[in-house]
C-alpha cells in the first residue's frame, strides 16, 4: 500500500489532558477517523471534538493548529494521517 500523505504533524502532547496539538498540512473536520504514527504507536481514533485557540470548531484548515483528545500517547513530530 502506498504511504499517503500526512495531514499533520504533532507539535505538542498535554499528559494530564490527554490533549495532543497537531499542525495541520490539510483540512480536518470532526468525525474524520485519523491514524497516528511514530515511535512504538500506530492507532486510528476518529476525530470527536477539536479546538483551535481554546474555541471548540468542526472544521479545521490547511495551516492551523488544532487540539483533539488522543487516546493514546503521543509525541512530537509523529505524524497524522486520514485513516
């Protein structure tokens, strides 16, 4: 299977939030699934809720930084896919 593209990379993970940043290079909406890789981890979650500046949105542009809930952990620079 090709690699696709990433949509995103992680800048930041909040441990006690379980909250990951992720700089997005594509569009992103709420309800898509996404897959997560890096290091050990390789996880598909779908995209419940995500804030940008602390303001809760659905949708989400090429460029902006967006926070979702991860359910597992996660570190910088390991990438986001669309699932």
């Amino acid at each position: 299977m090709a690699e696709k593209k990433p949509i995103g990379v992680v800048s930041n993970y909040f441990d006690h939030v379980q909250v990951a940043a992720i700089k997005l290079s594509a569009p992103l909406s709420v309800g898509t699934k996404v897959r997560i890789v890096g290091g050990e981890s390789d996880f598909e979650q779908e995209i419940e809720s995500m804030q940008i500046q602390h303001e809760a949105v659905k949708k989400a542009k090429k460029g902006d930084e967006i926070g979702t809930k991860v359910s597992e952990k996660v570190r910088k620079g390991y990438r986001v896919f669309k699932a």
